[in-house]
C-alpha cells in the first residue's frame, strides 16, 4: 500500500454547526414585460427577481411537503428559515427576449440557484436540536465531520470521519497549510462519492492507498465536506500518490461542487437538498 503523507493535526478540532452549509438548490424561471414603464434593463431586473421568488417558494414547498420531524418547533423554525431565505445564483441557465401578443417585448431567464435558509433563526434551532438535526432522515440533509482526537502531533496518524442524516454524494476536501487543496474522497482508488445516511464512514479506509500522517508545513488546516442529495459537480482533479489533487480555488470548489446534476423525479422542480460541514485542524510539532 502507498502511504501518502498529509500535515494534518488538530489543537481542538469540531464540526462546524450543521445549519450553517444547509441549503436547497433548485431551479426557477422569472418572466416580465416592458409594457410603458420599463426599460429593458429594468424588464430584466423584474425577470430575475420573480425567478428568486419562484425559487425561494419552491424550496420552502418542498422542505414542507418533505420534512416530517417530530418536533413541531422545530419544523415551525424550518418554514420560517427558508420563507426568509438568501437566493445566490448559481448559474443562468437561459435568458431572452420574446414578442408576445398584447404585451409587447418580454423577457424571461431561467436560472439555478442556491437558497440558504434565515441564519438567526437556524442558529436557534441548531442550538436547541443538534441531535434531531444531525439523525433524523425526515429532516433537512444535515452533514458532519470529525477526527479520532482532538490533538495531534508530528508523525501521528490522523483518522476522518463522516455521517450524515440520510443517503447523500460528496466530495471530501483537505486544505493544508500551505492552502494545497486534496481530495480524499473519491480518490484514484476509491471512487466511493455516494453515501448511506446514519453510516459512519472513515477515511483513510478500505481501497484507499495513502495515510493521514503529521508532517510539515505546519499550521492551520481544515477537511470539508460537500453534500448533497443528488450528484455534486466534479473538480478539476489530477492524481497525486493516493488521492486527488485540485487545481480549483477555494472558493471555485465551493461553487463548483454546488453544481448537482439533478436528478428529475416527477413533474415537479429540479431540485436537491445541500449541506456543507468543515472540521478545523492546527498542526504542531
């Protein structure tokens, strides 16, 4: 087996709060005219907008109609997060303008987004029910991250966990001190990025041929994990011993892993639940 040397370690390493990378990212479609009043600037501004609202309606129908917590607080505080929500545009799947009778020039966009619940009323809800968030599978999908101890020094091997409330994809990305980016999971022999919910998984594991083993640079250092109910986008990877390296930005893979191919079920939106959790690490030593 070829071993892999990370720095890795932790000075007090903990999950990130599980509301903080929970979201919904659907598609909506926003339509308006000139009529009088409007320039086309203005016609587009309109267009988009009615697009987020649309969006931000379907994503709170479907926590709705998809959340069965037995806590009906908690559920209250669901529907009011995401009736409050923040849309961030992923990506703009369509635009143009169209003539139609008895209205003129029109325009309408088609666009993918992100809608990321109210954070004040999240964070209360995280607080009061960390566990039910973190276990039950009729919730939002909920995500985390944790190491087998708190500290680490030089030359000691590092285990990561992950689990999740219910069956989810992922990536898994390791940031060393020297802001090299890793990903750990799929690897070049490991090609595992779909996940059973309430399972606790390990990494290194199984197919894996590498290590989490202590070295310098030394610094701070974190693992993330990017999850979500449907198929999450792909980075630009290339193997290094056993794992991938990413020639993305941190942000890019943030944003590029946000891009799910949707799986369609139905008639109704294309949709997929997402979750994001960091375990924060400091090498010494």
């Amino acid at each position: 087996m070829k071993r892999f040397i990370l720095s890795l370690a932790l000075s007090c390493l903990m999950t990130t709060s599980l509301h903080a990378g929970q979201s919904i990212i659907i598609e909506g479609e926003g339509y308006a005219c000139m009529g009088d009043d409007k320039s086309r600037k203005a016609t587009e501004t309109t267009a988009m907008t009615d697009a987020k609202r649309k969006a931000t309606e379907s994503a709170a129908t479907y926590i709705q109609a998809e959340t069965h917590i037995k806590d009906a607080m908690l559920e209250k505080d669901l529907l009011s997060a995401y009736a409050t929500a923040q849309v961030k545009v992923l990506q703009e799947l369509m635009k143009e303008w169209y003539t139609e009778k008895g209205l003129g020039d029109c325009y309408r966009v088609k666009l993918k987004v992100e809608v990321v619940p109210d954070e004040k009323v999240m964070s209360g809800s995280a607080r009061k029910n960390q566990d039910l968030l973190e276990n039950d599978p009729s919730g939002p999908l909920s995500v985390k991250v944790w190491t087998d101890k708190k500290e680490y020094v030089q030359g000691e091997r590092m285990k990561v966990f992950v689990k999740a409330n219910k069956p989810f994809y992922a990536n898994v990305v390791y940031k060393q001190a020297d802001n090299t980016l890793l990903q750990l999971l799929p690897n070049p022999y490991r090609d595992q990025n779909y996940f059973n919910g309430g399972v606790v998984y390990e990494i290194p594991s199984g197919d894996d041929r590498f290590d989490l083993e202590v070295s310098s640079p030394f610094g701070t250092e974190n693992v993330t994990v990017y999850a979500s109910t449907a198929p999450t986008g792909k980075l630009d990877t290339s193997p290094v011993g056993g794992v991938f390296a990413i020639a993305n930005k941190l942000s890019e893979v943030a944003v590029s892993t946000r891009g799910v191919k949707f799986v369609q079920k139905g008639s109704g939106s294309a949709i997929a639940e997402f979750a994001e959790a960091t375990a924060t690490a400091v090498t010494r030593k």
